[in-house]
C-alpha cells in the first residue's frame, strides 16, 4: 500500500521541519519537503498530495515583497481549507493560514513570546481529534513577534495563553494553526537565542535556554502522539466529522500562576459536563514565527 503523501512547505532556513519529520515519517506518512527560499517550485494546488504541512519562519505572514512565495502558500492553504485536505500550520505556517482565509495578523500587542511556555485549553477541545487527548495545560516553545489578533470566520479557537490569545485553532474540518512550536531541539532554540540577541536584550536568556532545554523531553511526551492523531487524519479524513464554531470569551487578567491553573481546571469541567465556557485568563506579558 503507498503511504499518504504529505506535502512540507519549509520558509527558511531557520526553521527546519526538525522532529516533525522524524515523528511524520514514523507514523507512516511519505514527506516532500519543498524549500521556496531556496528556489523550489511549489505545485500550483494540492492534487497528489493528501495533506499539508506548513512551517515557521522569521518574515511576517503579509511580507510578500521580500518573500514573494508567501501568496503561493497562502493560494494552497486556501486550496487546503476549501477541498478539505489535512493541513497543520506551525507558528507563521498558522498566521498563514489565518490570513490566507479571512484572518488578521499583526505585532502581538503585548511584545514577542520567547522560550518555554504553558497554553491553556479551551472548551472546544473536548470534542477535538487532535487537541483533545492533550494536558489541560502543555508545554510548548514560543519564539514569535506576529500573533493573529483576529481569526478567520467561523474558526475554532482551541488554545490560548496570558501572552497571546490565538494559541491555537481549528479551520473547517481539516485544517489546524498552532502558534507555537513543537517541533525544535534545544540546539535549535539555542540558535534562535543567538540570531535574536539584540530582542532578547533585557531578558535572563541563560535561564530560559536552561528552562528550554529541560522541557523538550515533556514535548515529545505530548506532541508527539499529536502528530501521530494528525497522521491518521492525512491517511483517513472520513474519520472525522465536521466542527461548528464555538464563541470565544474573554477576561480581565489574571496574574497568579495558581489562579490560572484554576480557570483552565473549571474551563476543562466545563467542557466535559456541558456547561457554558467559563472565562480564559487575559494577561499580556512582554524572532521567529
């Protein structure tokens, strides 16, 4: 039997597709990896192809002018979205997605996120086949400027943080944003840190390399099963029925690390016995996307 085909839409150097290709590759999907900054052509649509994946990058998502394949990508993830072909968008990969159907992008107005971080859940994950089976709230690695301040119509918001509201959303059926990254090493974050030393001014950057570097093995714990639910969606998207949308809520800030968990524990009992979503915490704290 020939494996599904996915197709990798890599943005820059920068951002390699890193463990996400390794995880992909052992769940059983055949990767094409497409570098357009390094000339590679991308297919004018997706026929051939049974998913898509799209990684992060250092340019903004509307910065056609100095990356002119970024309409391509978002031509394609249009493409994705409309015939219903599994997509996944990792941090600039996920503001591309957004912006190529409906959406808005802009500087996160509360400054860039960096290093490892916690999201939050939201109450629409109950019933989400690739969010669902995560940890109320998991560890991921943030290194981003942008931020989608607005999502497209009819999106799904599934994750959220004190930094930035869209951590994560489901578009459709098939096609999800994640705003942070799972898929780096501590090498990798490490070379961001050194890229971005001039942003990182101000910030104990040796102690959140450290905190970087110890929670990579809880990554692999949580998304690496993540990808492998992605992979079943890429080889049989019958599986998974239709999503209707679900209106976020807002909240005055939260700041006590203790409180947070709180909300994000009531907002979970909320969502299994189905009560009305309880409010997500709002606090805004002070590279690549």
């Amino acid at each position: 039997m020939t494996a599904p085909r996915l197709l990798v839409v890599q943005n820059a150097d920068s951002d390699p597709v890193g463990r996400l290709g390794d995880w992909l590759t052992a769940a059983g999907l055949d990767l094409e990896l497409l570098r357009p900054y390094d000339g590679a052509a991308l297919p004018s649509d997706l026929d051939g192809y049974d998913g898509l994946l799209v990684l992060g990058g250092g340019m903004s998502a509307t910065d056609d002018a100095a990356t002119p394949w970024l309409p391509h990508v978002r031509a394609l993830l249009r493409d994705a979205v409309s015939r219903e072909v599994p997509t996944l968008g990792v941090c600039l990969g996920a503001q591309l997605l957004a912006t190529a159907n409906g959406g808005r992008v802009s500087p996160n107005p509360d400054g860039p996120e960096f290093g490892a971080q916690l999201i939050g859940k939201r109450q629409a994950c109950s019933g989400d086949p690739l969010f669902g089976p995560l940890p109320i709230t998991p560890d991921v690695i943030q290194w981003h400027f942008d931020a989608i301040d607005q999502l497209p119509r009819g999106a799904v918001q599934l994750a959220s943080s004190p930094g930035c509201d869209n951590q994560a959303f489901r578009l459709g059926r098939l096609a999800w944003g994640i705003q942070f990254h799972i898929e780096t090493t501590p090498e990798l974050v490490r070379d961001w840190a050194a890229t971005d030393a001039r942003a990182l001014e101000g910030y104990d950057v040796e102690r959140m390399l450290n905190r970087s570097d110890a929670v990579h093995d809880d990554l692999v714990e949580v998304w690496q099963p993540f990808i492998s639910a992605f992979a079943d969606v890429v080889r049989d998207p019958s599986s998974i029925t239709s999503s209707q949308a679900v209106a976020t809520s807002t909240a005055a800030p939260i700041t006590d690390p203790a409180a947070i968990r709180a909300a994000l524990a009531a907002e979970l009992t909320a969502s299994r016995s189905g009560a009305t979503a309880l409010p997500m915490p709002g606090l805004r704290q002070p590279g690549h996307d």
